[in-house]
C-alpha cells in the first residue's frame, strides 16, 4: 500500500499540486483524469521519485520519506511509463533493456526479452535499435523492463495516445490480468474520459493541483465532467460536439491539390508514388501510428521533406520540385506540433512576430496587434510578452493569427497538443471558419477521436504508404483502426475502394 | 622496399600516437555529454608538466604520470563549473585553454631547451624477427603501444561493458539515465576526468617521445584543435576517431615524402595541405546526409546493407546540462 500524504510542489509562484493526498492501493486499477495542467502528471513523477516535492511525505509499506529517488522508488516497485517513452532511441534494445537493472551477462538479458515477450505476446530483436520501433512498441518494450525490476505499481502516463485501437485493446486486457491475477496496482493516467470509465476501480479527479474527488463505480459521467472541469462544464463539456463541420466545395469543382505519382523522401525513408487530391474547403485527417508515413506527407506537401518524382498542382498550377518558399507564396502553410522549437522565436516578443510576418505594415503595429491577434484570435497577452512566455494555447492562437487570410492549404501537425479542452475548441472553430472561406485543411492527431470528429475524409498510413483514403461515413474507429494496424483494405471496406 | 614502407608506417604511427590519444580522451567526454575545449591548452602544459617532472625527478614514466595529472584536474575544473554550477561548457573550456597555453609558457621557462630523459625505445622480445609487423612494431616508443592498446581499450570500455551502456546513456538522454537512478552529473564528471587524464597523456607523449624536450614554440601547438575536429570526423567512435588521427597523421608525413619528389612546391604548402585534406575526407564521409546520395542509397540494397550502423550523430544530449533537482 502506497500513502502520499498532503504533498506540495512548487514551481516558482505555479502550484502544480497543492495539497495532495492519495492511498493506493494493491489489485486495483486507479485513473488520474483532470485537464492539462491539472497537476496529473507532476504527482505521478513525485510517486516515481523523478521530482522531489516542496513539501508532505510518501508512506511505502510502512516507510515514510519526504522524497523519492529513481532507485528508492524502484526499490519499493514503482515503475513509471511516460508518454513519450523515457529511453535512448540510439541505443540497441537491449541495452535499453538492461540499463538500470542489476548486473547482467548479453545472453542473460537476450533470454529474459525473449521469455517476457512470449509471456506478454511480443516480439523484440534485442539487437536493433529503439529508434526502429513504434511508440507503442517503445511503450511495450518499458512495461516489460519495469515488470522484470519488479515493479508491483505502475503509472502509466497517457498510455493510448499514438497506439492503435487494437493494441489499446491488448494493453488495456494485460493491465487486467496484471491488476486482477498478479495484484498489481495500476494507476493510468489519462484525459480520455472513456478510458477511465472503462477500466477503474476508483477515479481520481485532479483540478488545480488537488484532487477533487474519488468517483468509484457505477460512473456518472455527467458527474464526472463536472468535477474536471467545474461549473463551466455543463454547457461545453470535453467531449461535447464540436462546431458543425464546414461543408466542402462540390465534388466536380476544380481540385486544390492534386498529387499525380508523387514520390516524398525524407531523412529516414522514402514514400510512394502517391496519387491524391482534395477540394477547396475539404477537411483531410491523416491518422497512422509514429512514422508510418503521415509527417513525411506533411512535410513534403509543404517542401520540408524533398519531392524526388511526380507532380503536384496547386489550384491548376504544375509543380515538379516542392521548393518551401516557393509554395509558401502560393498559399501553403505548415504548423508544427513542436510550435516552439520549429515555428516560433522563443526570445522574441509577440509584437516581432506580427513584423516578421506581415512585413508591410510596420508603421500600425500596435494597432494592427490589436485587431488581428487580440480580437480576432482571443490572444490576451501584451504585445512586449516573449513568445517563450506563452502557454500552449496562447503560442497556437498566435501561429494561427501569423497565417495570412489568402492561405490555400494548410497542413498542421497535431493542431491541439498540449491544449486545454476550451483552447482546443477554439483551435477547431478558427480552423472551421478558415475551411468555410475555401482553405483546405490537412492535417494529423495522434488522437483517432479528433481526427474522425473533423474530417470529410481519412488517410491512413500504414508501414511507410497511403493504404487508404475512408469516406466520413465509413470512417469508424474500428475500420480506420483496423487500417491502421496494417489490415488489407480491400478485405476492411469490402473492396468498394 | 619493405623497409621504407615499414619505416613510413612507423613513422605515421609516431605522429598519430599523441593524436590518438588525445581524440579517445575527448570521445570519451562528449560521448557523456561533455564539450571540453579545452584540449589544445590541456595538451601544452600537460607536455611541460611532463617534461619538468621527468627532468626533476629523472623520471619519464613519472613524468606521463605528471601530465595526466595536469589534463585531468583541467577537465575536472571544467567538469564541476559545467556539469555542477551549471555554466556554459564552451566558454568554459575556451577561457580554460588560453589559461593552460599561458600558463605552460610561464611556468615552464626555466626547463626551456633543456636536456631531458625521453621514454626511449621498447623492444618487444622476438617480436622483431616476425615478418611484416616486425620491423613496424618491434622497437618502437612506448607510446605507439600505448595508443593502440588504449584504442582497445576505450572501444571494449565503452561497448561491452555495463559501464559503458551507462557511459553513452547519459549522453544520449541525462533524463532517461536520471530515470534508471544512474546519478548523471558524477558519470559525466567522471568521464570528464578520465577523458582529461588521457589528453594529459597525449602532451606527455609529445614532451617526452614525440618532440622530446621544451621550449617555445613546443611544435604540438594547434594537436588539441585538430583533435577536436577528429572527434567529429570519427562520428564519436574510438576506433573510427583513431583512424582519423592515423589518416591525419599520414597526411602529414607524406608531405615530408612528397617535398623531396616535388622540389619545386613550396614547404609550408606541405604543411597546410593536410588540413583541407581533412575537410574534403569529412565531407565525403558524411555524403550520407546529402539527399540523392539517400536515394541512392535505397535504391541498391548492397548499398543500404553497408550504410547500416554507419552512424555520424553526435551524442544527442550533448552540451546539455542536466538538473536533477529541478525533476523530469
């Protein structure tokens, strides 16, 4: 049994927990659920002795200490699982594997993946290298690790996204068997509602740094909601219905974009040739799991990633080469999912971006600051503010305020990392009104629920290829799910493709 | 005919030695995260240290010993501002490397053209008689042995010990090791020390064996800065950053061979054409990056085979600082 009791931590004058106490029990399955930057996320790294807190203890079978380490915490089996999966992407799988663990021969730590991966349904080559894997696979690959440290509770931080249904499914059926048949405790970290439904014993909800309730089964979900999200929930909960969907321009009208034989080829690999095209105030999602295929589409379509074969048009204009700024001038815009690595200055002020792109209108700044960022995009920040200041939310709306109104194609990246349900909302009405005046949207989420919800049309990539484009009406989480996860398409929509 | 080409050989393998050794000291550091500049200065008043110290004492070993001495507490220096007070590495190790020059030129006036004891020669029983190797190997400095078997030993240090997963994992992500409870900033000091003691060695090597003796200019002025770029060259990898050194090396001894079959070029070319010579074997080894070369490169699977492994990337965290206080 696991006591957290009132633990703080402080980051400057920011109290990610403020207050928290938590007893954790063994068997059973817990779900940390709040928005970002309820505090989920800091309390669980406490636990795993990854962050030391402000203040408050951590009582562990009968010890109590103000802090953990990484090793304390293994020590007492706890075990960790980020999203982003915490390992060295350069390094051979098994050497992922044995670090940490006590010490070893190779062939030893050959033999204990290769038990574990028969045990728990997987498959590794000890030899290559983790950057060869999915994220789901990088995933698998630290469960098995903290299970051979002997770890008896797990957190597991986000575990879905980036996974197909089907492997959400096996994960979600091995915490089970681990909770149910070998006592362990689980606590899954999480802002998809569903899940937490469907798999705790107890729900903890976190808000501000606290938790603000215990829900055990059965769930209300109405309750739920309001719990997260307060009394603003009622009328916009989480998983309300966004804006209705722009409708797009008529099938015969003339293409935006039209792939003919297209070949894009990318630091890591190569794709195709591609044929596609979509119409002016289409809404294209690309759903596919890490590096099937679908960045390299982006970033070629916006000539980031290079374009060795094959034609491009862009509103009847031929293009053989993808030059970036060339087709910048003609109305292609990309949005990163890094926004603050790859699209914005981080030492520079809001007031510098809006000169850097709009570069005519240096003389009403101020005024123009006012009109385009703070009323039209809800940006309520000073214009002397750096862009570094900015929360997620804030650094989205201004990306989104930088792209001029004549943009013909945009290509974002993730669209809502990182943002709150309210930003996120915003994001996708401000992407609908764009769509409604004739852009054409495409873009990807690790998140299928997103892209399902806001698309005419899904491209899944599978294994380095387009393997299918799905209708709206036949794009269900279980046909693009099954896409995904490599399924022959003509077997999936009944060869009506 | 043998002979002269065992003698060439030899002689690149002099030259490289210091260089070898120098270039494994800093791969060592940067494959744990840590830039050390500080290797050109390090490398000087490490080969006075050395070179005082064997003439003190009448000791050359002791005088390696000396120099190693000096190049670790430089790299610990830049350790502990670095990796523990959080301070930028670079500025660090260049304000460090001026300090060592200066301080080498002053401290050692007084051994200036001085006799002095050299490590001389070791002559490896029965190893002289064996055809080919002999006449390379068999009576040659110390620290031609020195520097191969420290290749060695770094590769087997570095890829079959659980030491060295640990090594490379915090260069790769201090975070993930912080993760494992490895405890990053005293691996990463710890590398900095060893990787400052062997560039200690290479201005022992220099001082002692290479260009016996002290004075102003020493004449392994500017080794630590070429040292510097053949770590990048060997993509962070001993055995390859040794080829380096050794191919760097032969450049530099051919041009004595190539200034008596071409008279009429002048010297100093010689002596410079070794450095754009390194630039154009970096940009060919690195063709890599370049995209129709990847193209290439996917189109013949005899190809693609071959450039698998073939790995440039520097460490990927490396120059970071890493806080553990301040948590994942």
């Amino acid at each position: 049994m696991i006591v957290l009791q009132d633990i703080h931590k402080h980051y400057g004058r920011v109290r990610a927990n403020d207050g928290v106490s938590l007893t954790l029990e063994p068997g059973r399955i817990y779900a940390l659920v709040g928005e970002n930057g309820a505090g989920k996320s800091t309390l669980m790294r406490v636990l795993a002795g990854h962050t030391r807190p402000t203040s408050g203890t951590i009582d562990l079978g009968g010890r109590t200490v103000a802090f953990l380490t990484p090793t304390l915490a293994r020590e007492h089996g706890v075990g960790m699982l980020y999203q982003d999966p915490l390992d060295f992407p350069a390094m051979p799988i098994w050497e992922n594997f044995q670090l940490g663990a006590p010490k070893r021969t190779k062939g030893q730590v050959f033999d204990v993946i290769g038990e574990l991966s028969y045990r728990l349904d997987a498959c590794f080559l000890p030899d290559e290298a983790v950057s060869s894997l999915t994220v789901g696979e990088r995933q698998l690959l630290e469960l098995l690790r903290l299970l051979d440290l002997g770890a008896t509770t797990l957190i597991l931080d986000e575990p879905t996204t980036g996974i197909t249904p089907e492997q959400k499914r096996e994960l979600f059926d091995l915490l089970m068997k681990l909770a149910r048949e070998e006592n362990h405790t689980i606590v899954l970290v999480t802002h998809k509602l569903s899940e937490a439904l469907e798999m705790a014993d107890a729900i903890l909800v976190m808000r501000q740094g606290a938790i603000v309730a215990t829900l055990t089964p059965p769930y209300d979900e109405g309750e739920l909601v309001l719990r997260m999200f307060g009394d603003a929930a009622e009328s916009e909960g989480a998983d309300a219905p966004g804006p209705a969907t722009p409708r797009p321009a008529a099938l015969d009208a003339p293409p935006r974009l039209r792939l003919d034989n297209v070949v894009m080829a990318g630091p890591k690999y190569s794709m195709g040739p591609m044929r596609f095209s979509a119409r002016p105030g289409e809404c294209i999602g690309l759903a596919g799991l890490d590096g099937s295929g679908q960045e390299l589409f982006l970033r070629g379509l916006c000539g980031l990633d290079r374009m060795p074969g094959g034609t491009l048009t862009l509103d009847g204009r031929a293009y053989t080469t993808n030059d970036f700024p060339v087709l910048r001038r003609a109305g292609v815009h990309f949005v990163p999912a890094d926004r603050l690595e790859m699209a914005l200055f981080p030492a520079l002020t809001l007031r510098e971006h809006i000169a850097l792109a709009f570069p005519g209108r240096s003389d009403e700044l101020d005024a123009f600051y006012q009109s385009q960022c703070v009323e039209r995009f809800n940006l309520r920040a000073h214009p002397q503010t750096r862009a570094s200041e900015l929360s997620g939310g804030n650094q989205q709306r201004l990306l989104l305020s930088l792209i001029p109104d004549h943009a013909a194609l945009l290509l974002m990246e993730h669209p809502t990392r990182g943002l709150d349900a309210g930003s996120a909302r915003q994001v996708w009405s401000h992407l609908h009104d764009r769509c409604r005046a004739g852009a054409t949207l495409i873009f990807f989420s690790p998140d299928l629920d997103e892209v399902l919800a806001h698309s005419h049309r899904v491209a899944v990539f599978y294994d380095r290829a387009m393997a299918a484009v799905v209708d709206r009406a036949r794009a269900t989480t279980e046909v693009v799910g099954a896409l995904m996860a490599g399924k022959d398409p003509d077997q999936v929509l009944g060869g009506g493709q | 005919m043998t002979d002269t080409m065992a003698l060439a050989l030899a002689a690149v393998l002099m030259a490289a030695a210091p260089l070898i050794l120098a270039t494994l000291g800093e791969t060592l550091t940067e494959k744990a995260g840590v830039i050390n500049l500080s290797l050109d200065g390090s490398i000087l008043l490490a080969a006075m240290t050395a070179f005082a110290v064997a003439v003190t004492f009448d000791s050359p070993w002791l005088g390696m010993l000396g120099g190693m001495a000096v190049g670790a507490a430089i790299a610990g220096l830049l350790g502990v501002i670095g990796i523990f007070l959080g301070q930028s590495q670079l500025a660090v190790g260049f304000i460090l490397t001026l300090l060592a020059r200066d301080l080498a030129y002053f401290l050692g006036h007084s051994f200036s053209r001085q006799p002095g004891p050299d490590l001389g020669l070791w002559t490896i029983p029965g190893l002289g008689e064996v055809a080919l190797i002999g006449p390379v190997f068999g009576s040659r400095s110390p620290v031609v042995h020195l520097s191969l078997v420290a290749v060695f030993l770094c590769w087997w240090w570095m890829y079959r010990t659980e030491a060295g997963i640990r090594l490379r994992a915090v260069g790769e992500s201090p975070r993930a090791a912080f993760g494992r409870g490895i405890r990053v900033r005293l691996v990463r000091l710890w590398y900095c020390l060893a990787g400052g003691a062997l560039v200690g060695m290479a201005g022992a090597a220099y001082s002692l064996a290479v260009k016996p003796g002290w004075g102003r200019p020493q004449g392994c002025e500017g080794a630590g800065w070429i040292a510097l770029a053949i770590v990048i060259f060997g993509g962070w990898h001993p055995v390859r950053a040794a080829l380096g050194a050794v191919l760097f090396a032969a450049l530099q001894v051919s041009g004595i061979y190539l200034q008596d079959i071409f008279p009429s070029i002048p010297a100093p070319v010689f002596q410079v054409a070794p450095f754009p010579m390194m630039i154009l074997t970096l940009l060919a080894v690195n063709m890599g990056r370049v995209g129709w070369i990847q193209d290439l490169v996917r189109r013949h699977p005899l190809l693609k085979r071959f450039s698998r492994g073939w790995s440039f990337d520097p460490p990927a965290a490396l120059g970071q600082d890493f806080d553990p206080r301040k948590g994942l």
